[in-house]
C-alpha cells in the first residue's frame, strides 16, 4: 500500500498463531515473540513469559519524560490484547492467502487484522510513535497474551497476583456497529463452553431390526437440548439468574447503533424467531444466550441404516453481566440432566469459562477516553454492551482498574469467518485516536 505501516502489520499477519491448533504452538511463540520484540525497539523492555498453555507478553515503555512529572507520578496505563487468531477453515472461502495481509478496494484482509493482530498493532504503534517523538505522557505496561481465542486464562491469573496494578487499561479488541459512530464497551459477557457425550447403548444397530424399540443416541440428544434451548430468544429462567439489566442510557444508545434487521441481513443471518430483529441488541449483549456449536454422530453424508448410540455435542453459554459461572454451569449442568431421557448415559465435561465484565462508565478514565475520541472521529463514543467475552475485563474490574474497551471493526468485519478485514482507513484513524487517548489519559492522578 505504501503505508509506513503495512509492511509491519503484515509481518504480525504473516505468523499463523492458531492458538487451538497444537500444530501451530511453534508459530503461536513466534508472534507473542514479535509483539516482545516490537516493544523493544520502541525503546521499551519485554520478555514472552512461558506458561502452562500458551505465552503471555509483558512488557514496559516508559513515559518520555520520566517516572515522575517533577513531584508529580506519571499515569501508568496497561495495554492489552491478545495475538492468537481464530484458525483461518473453510480455506476454499478466503478469496486470498488468510496469512498474507492484502489490502482490496479499501479494506485489509487477513487472518487477525480484526481481531486482534490489527487492532492491537495500532495500540502499540501508537505508543511506539509517541515515545519515538519524545511525547509518551505516560507509563505503557503491556500485557497480552496468545490463548484469547481458546479461552485461557494465564492472563487472569497473572493479573490475580499482580501487584503493580495501573491507573487505567485500554482494550482495542471490539468494534462499532455504524461507520464514523464510536463505541466504548461497558459490559462484556462472560462464557461457559461444555462437550456432551451421550451414550445410549453398547454399539450401533441395524435400524430394521431394533428401531423403534431401541433408544437412539441422537434422539436422545435432540429430546436433552430441547431443555435448554431458548423459547423465543428467552432462556429457562435458572439460567437467567443474576441478570443486571442495562441502563436507560445503554437502551437509548440502541436506537443509534445499526437496526438488528439490517445486521442480520448483511451477515447472511435469518431471525431466530419473529422477534428477533427487534430486540437484536437486549438479545446479544444484555441476555445470556446459548448455542449447540457442532454435533456428531451417525453417518450424515453415506446412506447408512443404523441406528446410532452414540452422539457428541459442543454447547456453549453467554452469561449476561452480574451472572456467575458457577451458578450457571451448575443450573446448565442439572436441565441438561434432567433432559437426558431414561437409558441414556451423558458425560459433561466443562472446557472453558469466563465470567462476565462491567465497566464503571463514571469513572475519570473512560470519561477522559470519551472526549479523545471526541477529538479524533468529531463525536463522543457511544456507551453499549459487547455480546462478545473478553476474559480479562472482570479481572482487571476485580482489581480496580478503570478500562476502555473499544475498537474499530466493523460488522462486515468478517470476524472469526473467512475473509477477515479491517478498513484501511481505520488503521491511520485509529493511531491518532490511541495517541489522542494516551494524552488524555495523563491527565489521571497517579
């Protein structure tokens, strides 16, 4: 593109870091090891930290004019972000190479330049610039890590024994729903993810023979789901337990944001029941929600007359902000149970969970955050709710530090789907707004 930019966004592109893939644990060091490196020549100190999963990346980038403003402690702001990315399948999808970053009509395209690679990129780039100028006005602890997209949690736990804490956390790792229209994040909702084997005898059998009289695993899977499943978007009230409504202001906000019809009409989505457009966004971001994420068993592409007695599930819960995982799993975990149909054997097994997040809207660093933003796109953000989990925005509400949670993708974004882009535009847009954001953020008592 020409862009002073590109060739290093690319280079991060570049490393498929598929943190699900254990093919891929080679390349997934290899870009904790980039982002380290990056803060580095920045005139910062960074080190990957080995973990029992995947890296994380801390590291420091001090103030340019020192720890200390006279008498005066500089504002120390925390940086994060994660470096894995979602792996790239169905590859006959992407209309070009997933890990070579190409910029077509406007927009970049690659695995990660939405999430998170480019969004996080412009977070650090815009330090680095700052403090190559002689202008950080503030402390930069960064703390990423390289597990966000299989659920990990080694950045929780570091953060649980943290000590140094920070004035304030930035998050790049969201987006907005209308073009031009900010959007600063102050809920994230938390996840449960389950694996479900359900057995229903010793071996499949001919269907001839013993159907209609012998219990069949993937009835039995749809008879147990159907205890879960929610009924015109609502869930069974147990798993509603501990719902913090969303405000008047959050409501109002709604009504700016693009019409749920209209998003569920350019993703290629049908309404999931007849009300669905309409409470689009009460739905996705202040509802918990679930999902059955695949199902095996049986032969469902050879003309095989069996019966099977065997079937898997993944199934996954979006908790609201104020629910609780425990309470949820445990209230999942009973009707999943209770639904089981008598002979059928079920084994559950938990595989990830994240507790949702609320951010203090009030608080002086997100207010500080809204008039950067001002600044830089000509109008203050909206304040919404993500539908999305971020892992590390209750551990950081947990100890205190006030977080902006923003972003620049948009809903074509093609997140976590083939052909992923960010718009071109955006990357130049959103340096000037991280430097804006740095700048105000001095502004802090230390």
């Amino acid at each position: 593109m020409g862009e002073p930019w590109f060739d290093e966004l690319a280079e991060l592109v570049a490393i498929p870091s598929v943190s699900a893939d254990p093919a891929h644990s080679e390349d997934v060091g290899r870009a904790a090891e980039w982002l380290a490196e990056f803060v580095r020549r920045a005139g910062g100190e960074a080190e990957v930290v080995s973990t029992d999963t995947q890296p994380l990346i801390l590291g420091d980038l001090p103030a340019s004019n020192g720890q200390n403003r006279g008498q005066t402690p500089v504002p120390s702001v925390l940086v994060y972000g994660h470096v894995d990315v979602q792996p790239p399948d169905p590859l006959e999808l992407w209309e070009s190479d997933p890990f070579t970053l190409e910029e077509r009509d406007g927009w970049l395209y690659g695995r990660g330049v939405a999430d998170d690679k480019g969004q996080l990129y412009v977070l650090v780039k815009a330090a680095a610039d700052l403090a190559a100028a002689g202008e950080l006005p503030v402390n930069v602890r960064v703390a990423c890590d390289a597990e966000e997209e299989s659920g990990g949690h080694q950045i929780v736990d570091f953060l649980a024994a943290d000590e140094r804490g920070a004035d304030a956390a930035i998050i790049f790792d969201s987006g907005m729903t209308t073009r031009g229209v900010p959007e600063f994040n102050v809920a994230t909702r938390g996840l449960v993810y389950f694996h479900l084997v359900l057995r229903t005898g010793e071996r499949d059998l001919h269907s001839g023979v013993y159907g209609g009289a012998a219990l069949n695993a993937l009835h039995a899977l749809n008879e147990l789901l159907g205890h879960v499943l929610p009924r015109d978007g609502v869930l069974p009230e147990s798993l509603r337990e501990g719902i913090v409504p969303p405000t008047e202001q959050e409501i109002a906000g709604w009504a700016e944001l693009v019409p749920g019809a209209e998003l569920l009409r350019e993703a290629g989505a049908r309404p999931a029941y007849a009300g669905a457009a309409e409470e689009f966004y009460l739905r996705t971001t202040a509802e918990p929600s679930l999902e059955v994420n695949g199902i095996v068993g049986g032969s469902p592409l050879l003309q095989k007359t069996v019966l099977p007695v065997s079937a898997e599930a993944n199934l996954s819960i979006r908790l609201a902000p104020g629910q609780d995982v425990g309470t949820i799993a445990a209230a999942l975990e009973k009707l999943l149970r209770e639904g089981a149909p008598e002979g059928a054997e079920l084994e559950l097994t938990r595989l990830s969970s994240s507790p949702p997040g609320l951010v203090a809207a009030d608080s002086p660093a997100v207010q500080l955050g809204l008039g950067a933003f001002e600044k830089t796109f000509g109008r203050r953000p909206l304040l919404v709710r993500s539908g999305g989990t971020l892992p590390i925005v209750p551990a950081l509400a947990d100890k205190g530090i006030p977080t902006i949670i923003t972003g620049f993708a948009l809903p074509e974004s093609n997140i976590h789907s083939p052909n992923e882009r960010l718009l071109a535009e955006y990357v130049p847009l959103g340096l000037e707004s991280a430097s804006e954001l740095f700048r105000a953020l001095a502004g802090l008592d230390a």
